[in-house]
C-alpha cells in the first residue's frame, strides 16, 4: 500500500518499487533490471532509508540489476512501535527478499546500520546457512566495531531510559542540526535534502519508533565477537569506502579494521568526505565500487592490505 509523502522526487522513487509482505510485514524494496544481469543487493543505515542509494542508482543500474530495500522501521515499510527491534531479524527480513526475488548470486554494498546487518548476513554465509550466494561484500562508513564508533550525544540519549521522552520533544530543527554534523564541512546537506530525508522518516508516523530502532547499538556491544570474526574469517571478498572525515566512524574505524586483521581485497579513503559517502561523494563511491566488484577475485583468503 503507497505510503503519503508530498515531495515529488520522493513519490518517484515509491512509484518505482512495491510492497512484499515478509515476516509478516509490509517492506518497501525497487528491483530494477534484467534477471540475467548480475545482482547488487544495497543495504541502507540509520536513520535513513534506501532513498540514500537514489545518488548512485542510476550509474549501478547501467549494468547490473539492482535491489533495495527499506528495512523494517525504515522509510516506506511498517514502522511498529515496540522496543524489540534487532539486527538479527532485520537481517531476516533482508533473507526474505532475497529468496522471495530468487537471488542466487549477488553483490552486497552496506552502509552504517545496514553495515551490522551485513555482518550478522556474512557470518551466515561464513557457515554456510545463509540464503544466496554473495560474491562481495562493501562496506560503506559504519560501526563495525562498537569500540570505535563514537555515537552522537542525541544517539545516547535516545538509547537511555529517557529515550522516549526525548524523542518526542525532537523536533525538525534538532533534526537538523545532529544530522548535518555527520557531514564533512564542504559536502552539507541542502535543505531539500534534509527536508526529503525528515519526511521519510516520519512517513507511516515513523519519528515515534526513534528510541527504539536505535537499541542496535547494544546489539553491536552483545554480539561482537561473531560480527567481528564474519570480517576476518570471510569467505568472500570485502572492501572500504570510507569517509575519513566521518565523526562517527571515520579513519579512526579503518585503523581499527587493519588492527583486527579483518579481510580487506580493496579499499577506498574519501580524505573530505564524511559519514555518508554515496550522497556526499557519490561519483567516487560509484567509481570505487565498480572498481572493486568487476577485479579479478582472489582464489585464496588473502588480504591484499
């Protein structure tokens, strides 16, 4: 069922998807492209939606078949208001596409929350119970490490017992102001784009769910070990492009990825870019990923870096 928003570059981009009921949900996702091209699967971050893959949609699409999706919570899909919320089954949602669009094989591009996800959806392709195939996986700037991001104060807020409250005093200019910090000074974003991010995230009354979509931060700290060893124990290859400047989980995070001895076959740093890479630079981030999916795959588990 089409979610109501007014900006028209939004309804364009609602008019090009459909609506699947998985796990007993209403998830929006696009898939665009021919069945016989290669696949790309693009998981979105927090608090966004798939809408920040709209900047590189067009340069993927000229060659691939492309899939995306609004996860549980998120953009246009079901947004319940309860506080169990959890990357484990938001990865089950993802699962569910996948096998519902028959995807055998894919690409996978993540981004901050979507990132986590990921990493829960590898460590099943690590062993073997994971639903299609992947080739890659890239991840884009996110808290891999739950040592390494370093959560904004309204983050820390919504997490605690205040959470809810707060929330409901965040207004639209709060939105802003927190939001932007993420970017890198010269890569702002404009108004009409923060206006366009704000009305997908209180589509389907979403900004009541804040508090509780951001308990994934705790599932990072419980889950650790697993997530981690999905990096270094791949068994597909994985790249970065990150943005350095990225308070959150800038060059800082890649420093820790070397130190942990994570798989890395290719890797990209955006020196002026910040927490969102394929809206603030998206031209490099398609450039990189391009690059990186159509090299010559690795045939033994080696990290090139």
């Amino acid at each position: 069922m089409a979610v109501l928003v007014k900006d028209r570059e939004l309804q364009y981009w609602q008019q090009k998807g459909e609506f699947a009921n998985l796990n007993g949900h209403s998830i929006f996702y696009i898939d665009e492209g021919s069945q016989e091209l290669p696949a790309i699967l693009l998981i979105h971050g927090f608090p966004t939606s798939s809408w920040d893959w709209e900047p590189i949609w067009e340069g993927l699409r000229q060659e691939y078949r492309v899939v995306c999706l609004d996860m549980l919570g998120f953009g246009f899909s079901d947004k319940p208001n309860h506080r169990n919320y959890s990357i484990h089954k938001q990865a089950d949602v993802v699962e569910s596409l996948v096998k519902s669009l028959k995807l055998n094989e894919f690409f996978v591009l993540a981004h901050d929350y979507g990132d986590t996800v990921a990493q829960e959806l590898l460590a099943r392709q690590n062993e073997g119970s994971g639903v299609g195939q992947w080739l890659s996986c890239c991840f884009l700037n996110g808290g891999l490490f739950p040592e390494t991001h370093r959560a904004l104060i309204t983050q820390k807020i919504l997490l605690s017992p205040l959470g809810a409250f707060a929330n409901k005093l965040a207004g639209r200019a709060q939105f802003d102001k927190s939001f932007s910090k993420v970017f890198a000074t010269d890569t702002k974003p404009t108004d009409k784009a923060l206006s366009q991010f704000w009305e997908l995230i209180n589509a389907n009354n979403g900004k009541h769910i804040f508090h509780n979509l951001i308990t994934y931060m705790n599932d990072r700290i419980e889950h650790r070990e697993r997530w981690v060893s999905a990096l270094q124990k791949s068994i597909v290859p994985l790249a970065l492009i990150n943005g350095s400047v990225d308070p959150i989980s800038g060059k800082h995070m890649v420093a820790r990825y070397k130190e942990l001895n994570c798989r890395l076959d290719y890797i990209s740093e955006l020196e002026q870019v910040g927490h969102y890479p394929q809206v603030e630079a998206p031209k490099d981030v398609l450039d990189h990923f391009l690059t990186f999916i159509t090299q010559p795959r690795p045939t033994a588990l080696e990290s090139k870096y």
